[in-house]
C-alpha cells in the first residue's frame, strides 16, 4: 500500500514538472513568434545588412551591429563579401538552447522576406552544432529592404518552411 503512494507520489511530481516544462517552452515560444518580437528582428536585421555591406570581408561583430542577441533569444551572425558577386552570410541561432529547424525556418522565412525586393539566390543549410546558415547570392551594391507591416503580412499569409540542407564544415 505504501509503495503505490509512493509510486502515486513519484508520478505526479514528474507530471507536474513535465507540464512546467512544456509551459516553459511554449512561453518562450510564444515569445519568439511574436509580432513584437518580429519587429525587434527586423530593425536589428536591417540595421546589421547596412552595417555588414559597408564592412565586406568583415567578421559579425556586436559592436559593429552585424552581430546580436533578440530579446527572445534568437542571436543572428551577418557578414557580407564581394568577390565575382556580392554575398551575404546570416547565420541564426537560439542562444542557451539547440536552434529547432521549426524557429530557424520562420527566422530564415522571415529574413528572407525582408529582402524579397532584390533578385536572390538563397543556399540555407545547417551544421552539426545546429546554426542554421543562409548564403544569399545577388547582384545589388545594396539590397533593398521591405518595411516591416509588408514582411509580417507576408510572414503571416505566405510562410512556408524552409528546406535546410546538412552541411558538414
């Protein structure tokens, strides 16, 4: 009798601690989706494009604004090269926690999204660690950004994932 009390005991701690968990997860989640947290990217995400197209070649940097942190935890990489074409490298992670395909497909889409006025050619891949990488191909001194009600529009409307390939560097 007492060992299925115990037994009872030992189940519904743990149910209560997986329910605090998925809690968690969907907080944070619900956070990342946000449209307030979207507008944060997008002004963070432009303002690192101009920051990496005037510094070619350069590593992302915080300092310079083509490195940061969201306030949800979503830290974005973005460097730009010209060499035969002009490139530009995002690289999207979740800070503290493995990045899931689900987020870093939404982030890419909308990324994307926020560039969709310039003729692109996009390589998405991910890597072991599990950064998600998009490698922008296109031809603009400077690239050309939608204002943030067009992109979440076109996020909310038109999302669809985004096939990341492995890429083993």
């Amino acid at each position: 009798m007492l060992g299925s009390w115990v037994t009872l005991a030992v189940l519904a701690t743990a149910g209560v601690g997986i329910a605090a968990f998925v809690g968690s997860r969907r907080r944070k989640l619900a956070a990342i989706l946000s449209r307030a947290h979207f507008e944060e990217l997008h002004e963070l995400f432009v303002t690192g494009v101009r920051a990496a197209e005037s510094s070619p070649d350069a590593e992302p940097d915080p300092e310079a604004g083509t490195a940061f942190v969201t306030s949800a935890g979503i830290g974005i990489g973005i460097s730009a090269a010209a060499d035969d074409e002009q490139r530009l490298h995002v690289s999207i992670s979740q800070v503290g926690t493995v990045t899931t395909s689900a987020v870093a497909s939404r982030v890419a889409f909308f990324v994307l999204a926020t560039l969709g006025r310039n003729k692109l050619a996009v390589d998405p891949f991910v890597t072991h660690s599990r950064v998600h990488h998009l490698e922008v191909a296109h031809q603009h001194a400077s690239l050309a950004v939608r204002p943030f009600a067009e992109v979440f529009a076109a996020y909310e409307h038109h999302y669809e994932p985004l096939p990341f390939r492995l890429e083993t560097l």
